[in-house]
C-alpha cells in the first residue's frame, strides 16, 4: 500500500499565516447562480400548475343548486345561559314539586303522581310485588 506523502505548503500560505487555497470562488459562484436559476424554474412551474389546476376546477365545477345556497344560511348562534344559577334553581324546583306533590300522570288511565316519602311509606306496609312460581 502506497503511504500518504503531505503536500507542500506554499510559500503564500506561509508568509500570511493561513490557506490561500481554501475555495475555488469561480465554482461557488456558479453553483450557487445554477441553484437559483432551478429553484426560481420549480417555483415558476409549480405556480403556473396551480393556476392552471385552479381554472380547470373552476370550469369544470357547476354552481351550487338554489335550495341548497338557502338551506346553508348562517348557522345558529350557541344557546348561551344568562344565569346557569338560577336555571339550576327554577330546575331543582320543578324538580322537587313533582317528586313532592299529589298529580295526575294519565287520568284516562288513573295513573297517579304521588309524593316519594309517601311512596316510600306505602311500599314499606305493602312490600314490592313479587311473582309467583310458575308451576310446570
């Protein structure tokens, strides 16, 4: 195997304390010239592709029928609560009238509506209904 002989510095490099062969500027700046060139080129095509995709969708696209257009108004504001407190009150009393109160469920029917503590009452002297044991 052939060993590795160093180059010889230069005498320009020695006098002024760094490399003056560090870079080729010639290639850099071509390279750099060719890069924007392409990349301006993609960015002209890509812009004239979607001018072009835009357009054709839009000739090919027909408009929206009339009872649709009319039937997709604004949507509905959210039902917001002015005081989530007292809903919660006037709730809890409606609540608390029909689970304490005398009322007719379905009065063709004669359901009644009666209060819980004396529903409560009623089926500890009565007990819950049971089924009896069907013979076989």
């Amino acid at each position: 195997m052939e060993e590795h002989k160093p180059q010889p510095i230069p005498e320009e490099s020695l006098k002024l304390g760094y490399e003056v062969r560090d870079i080729n500027l010639r290639n850099l700046v071509w390279l750099t010239v060719i890069l924007i060139v392409v990349v301006g080129a993609i960015v002209g095509l890509v812009g004239l592709m979607y001018g072009f995709l835009d357009v054709s969708t839009a000739a090919r696209s027909a408009p929206p029928p009339p009872l649709l257009e009319e039937a997709q108004g604004l949507p509905p504001g959210p039902l917001l609560q002015r005081d989530p407190e007292q809903s919660m009150r006037r709730e809890s009393n409606e609540t608390d009238v029909l689970l304490n109160s005398y009322g007719w469920v379905d009065k063709e029917a004669g359901v009644v509506r009666i209060p819980i503590e004396r529903a409560i009452e009623l089926t500890l002297e009565r007990g819950l209904p049971t089924r009896l044991p069907e013979e076989e």
